[in-house]
C-alpha cells in the first residue's frame, strides 16, 4: 500500500461522513415508515424526519460543494488510469445531482401532496410553493421512489469503489477520506 499522507481537509472528511449517516438516515426513516398504519402519528412523525433529514442533506450538499471548490482532491496514489478517473468523476457528480434533486423533488411532492413540512419542535410549517395537485403529486412521488432506488445501486458502487481501491488496488483512495 501507499504511504502517502495526504488527505482531504478535515471539513470535507466531516461533511463526507455526516452526509453518509443522514443518507442511511433518511433511507431507514422511509422505508420503515410501515411500521406504523396510515394516519398515525408515528408515520408522520417518520415521514417529517424523512423530509428534515432530507433538507439537511440538501443544505449540507451546498456547503459541501463550496468546500469542494476552495479544496481540489488529493491526488490518489499511486495514479488512476484516465479511464478510472473519469468513471469516478461521473458517480461522484451523480452522488451531488442525487443530494440536491432528491430533497428538492421531496419537497414538491409533498406540497403538491397538500402535505405540510413542520419545522421541527414547532407547529410552523414551511410554505408550500406550489398548488395541491394529485396528479404532479404522484408523478413526482413516483420520480422521487424512482431515483431514490436507484440510488441504492449508485451508492453501492461508491462503496464497492472505495473498498476495490483500499484492498484490491492498494492505493489510498480510501485513506484520503478516513479520520
């Protein structure tokens, strides 16, 4: 293996692995959202986690992206082959498209929905910025499902990415983004 030390700034390590348990976060809050019937508060309560976790992803993406721009990537060691990078840049853009689409298409459904987004431990809810609609609203529910499955694929890849370069490769992808 490697013995390069270089790593990427701490901010971007934090963000990385904070974004990482809000995604695991908010998958576990939809998908277990069955656990309690419909109309309950139990399921709202699940589903106003689903739609803040959500938002946190979405606020936290931005800043992430901020720091992306005033930090380049270490370069990983030993070097990629081009075709390499460029596959990686494509799921990494993916992975950002994903963190701001998603959100913001939740967001839509549930205002179409007629749904109110409640600011936690208030009983404010956030403005709906677009008219109750149900059929927009289950074409975008539909959408949001849609990719959000497919995502399960996309972040598996990364996943597989970074244990690939860690035990198969040996390089120092992975160490770059550890603590």
């Amino acid at each position: 293996m490697s013995t390069t030390s270089v790593r990427f700034p701490q901010s971007i390590r934090v963000l990385h692995w904070l974004m990482a348990l809000l995604v695991l976060a908010v998958y576990l809050l939809v998908e277990q959202r069955g656990l309690f019937p419909r109309g309950s508060s139990g399921r709202a309560g699940m589903m106003q986690g689903h739609y803040w976790v959500g938002l946190s992803i979405l606020l936290l993406a931005f800043w992430r992206m901020i720091e992306r721009m005033r930090n380049a990537a270490p370069p990983i060691a030993p070097a990629l082959p081009t075709w390499q990078t460029s596959t990686s840049k494509v799921l990494h853009a993916a992975l950002y498209a994903f963190f701001v689409l998603m959100p913001l298409l939740g967001l839509a459904t549930a205002w179409s929905d007629g749904k109110q987004v409640i600011v936690p431990f208030t009983n404010v809810a956030l403005p709906a910025l677009l008219p109750e609609n149900e059929a927009l609203a289950h074409q975008l529910e539909s959408l949001h499902g849609t990719i959000g499955e497919a995502f399960y694929w996309v972040i598996g890849a990364h996943i597989i990415a970074a244990l690939w370069h860690h035990f198969g490769r040996r390089d120092d992808a992975l160490r770059r983004m550890l603590w």
